[in-house]
C-alpha cells in the first residue's frame, strides 16, 4: 500500500491492467493479466457467467509482468474486468474489460433493431452484453425478456419480467413491457381473465407509442377470448360514423364542426387537403374516462390517392351540449 501511496504522490502515473478473455483449463475458466506499470497491482478480477452469475477472485500482478485469474466455474464467462472498483489510477481503463465495453446508446439501439426484425436470438445476445455491463438496465432486462418470450422460452421470460415489476423503481415503460409480457403468457397459457387484468395495467402505466399500442389490442383479445370486451357506448358509436361521412365529404367547416376548437389542426387541413376516397371506422371498445370524455379503441379502412390503408387507433371524444366531438387522436397506426 505503501509503494502505492508513493507512486501517486511522487511518480508520475504510468499504471495500465490489461486482461484477456478467459480461456478454459481443464474444469477452470482463466484470464490472462498484463501490469505494464512499474509496482505490484493486488487487485480483484470479476466475471460474469452465461447466466448473469458474478465471480470474483483476488491476484497480484507484477510489475510490468503478467499473472493469471482463475475461476472455478461450471458455465462460460462473458465478460471479466479487473479492478472493477478503479483503485489504481491507470493511463487506460478501456482494456480493464473484456470484451470492450460497446456504448450504451448504441447497443440498446441494435438490440431494438434486432428485436423489431425479429432476429429474436441476436437481440437476446445484444441485451446480455449490455446486462453484463450494466446489471440494472431496466430497458435492457425488457429487450432480453421479450427475446425470450418471442423464442418461446416461456419461463426464463416469465421470471424477468415478475423480477422487473418488482424493481424499488420501475419506469413507466418497464411496468408497461412487463405486464404486457406477463399478459401475453396468460394468453398462451388459456388464462384469459389474467391476462385482460395484466394488459389493463400496462395499458394504465401510460408508457411510450409502442407498449401503449401493444397493450391496448392485448387487452381487446383478451377480453374477446374471456367473456368479451365491455359494451361499447352507441352514442359513441353513432358519431363516429356520422364522422366517417364527413371525412369523405371534403367539407371542411363541416369535419371542424365535429372537433374540439382549435385541436387536430393538422389533421382536419390534411383530410380536407386530401380527401379520402372511402374512410371507415369500427369501435372496438370504449372507455369512460370521466364524465365528459370518452377513449375509443377502433380499426380504421381507409383509401386515399388510390392507396389502401387499415389499422388501429386510439380517439378522444369530448361530450358538450351538442353531444360528442374528436378531442383528440392519441395513437394512429395504419398501413
């Protein structure tokens, strides 16, 4: 410790720990430690197994030397870092890991889009590098999750994402993917009522575009396998189809008749702009939200400029004297 304290204070720093991927020994996982500075480094190397497990062990690394880190462990480590508490100041701490360290950002980027092309096992990969890195990474546990789910590997998934919800502070997008998780292996399992109450909570967390969309036609399917989704409000339902003839009618006072003043100005100029050859709309479910505002879940059959579109939708409708009116388009996914 000594030594230590005098390089600091009098030397000038010339200490770099560098470390191999470990190799197997027989029974044994071994690392390899290079110390390029000029004393002793008595330090801790870390490795985390195939299956997120942690093993440490303790060396000293001679001065501008090598030594070894062995660790007795049955499964394959992918990552080793050594003096993963930074106790000896380096001149380079990028090779204190192996492999390097990939950045965050980046890497949670590829697993989505690994995720989204459906390579399931690729983004399963991705999002286990990353938890190697960072153990806590909530959106990296969700990414690694629902890879499972989408192999079909129904337990491991089950059990992150009842470990996610379970977190001091999930985010709103992790209760959101955790329950829609959940709520997609009740679905598997024949569990219909669970899973319309897990669907319900994701749906509650007001999370992102995606895990709002996904929850919400979860939620509808199942409903629809238990005793059906709630009845749908016919007043509700009456005006929106008195607002599919408008939106092929072109009449532009006449569509700003039915919304809210001064809301969805983009959207009544780009109907207006373009009008729509054929526009329908089926309600799926409807959803008191308090005494004068009114979620419908529909699916939408449009055809604008020759070009077929169908998809789903969340409107707003506000209630006045007059009776409803389009308050607002909170999701809109149609192709």
């Amino acid at each position: 410790m000594q030594a230590l304290v005098d390089q600091q204070l009098d030397q000038v720093t010339d200490m770099d720990l560098m470390v191999g991927m470990p190799q197997q020994r027989g029974a044994d996982w071994v690392s390899a430690l290079r110390n390029l500075g000029s004393i002793d480094a008595t330090v801790t190397v870390t490795a985390t197994t195939e299956q997120g497990n942690q093993l440490s062990v303790e060396t000293t690394v001679p001065a501008k030397n090598f030594a070894e880190a062995v660790f007795k462990a049955v499964a394959r480590p992918l990552r080793v870092e050594v003096d993963p508490d930074k106790l000896y100041p380096q001149l380079d701490y990028a090779n204190d890991v192996v492999p390097r360290r990939r950045d965050l950002t980046e890497a949670l980027a590829e697993a989505n889009r690994q995720f989204g092309a459906q390579d399931f096992v690729r983004a399963e990969a991705v999002a286990r590098e990353i938890i190697a890195t960072a153990p806590r990474l909530q959106e990296a546990k969700m990414i690694l999750a629902r890879a499972l789910l989408g192999q079909n590997k129904l337990e491991e998934a089950e059990k992150l994402f009842r470990s996610a919800l379970e977190e001091p502070l999930p985010t709103a997008s992790t209760l959101a993917w955790a329950n829609i998780g959940l709520g997609e292996i009740s679905l598997r399992g024949g569990q219909a009522t669970d899973a319309a109450r897990r669907f319900n909570e994701a749906v509650r967390a007001d999370a992102e575009y995606a895990s709002a969309l996904a929850a919400r036609a979860g939620r509808i399917k199942a409903e629809s396998a238990n005793s059906g989704t709630p009845p749908v409000d016919d007043s509700a339902r009456n005006f929106l189809a008195k607002l599919d003839q408008t939106l092929t009618s072109g009449k532009k006072a006449e569509l700003e008749s039915q919304v809210v003043s001064g809301e969805l100005v983009r959207f009544v100029n780009g109907i207006t702009g373009t009008r729509p050859e054929s526009w329908q709309t089926r309600v799926l479910r409807t959803e008191v939200l308090d005494a004068n505002l009114v979620a419908a879940d529909v699916s939408i059959q449009t055809k604008r400029l020759g070009q077929e579109e169908s998809g789903t939708a969340l409107l707003l409708l506000s209630r006045n004297a007059g009776g409803w009116k389009l308050a607002g388009i909170e999701l809109f996914e149609a192709r």
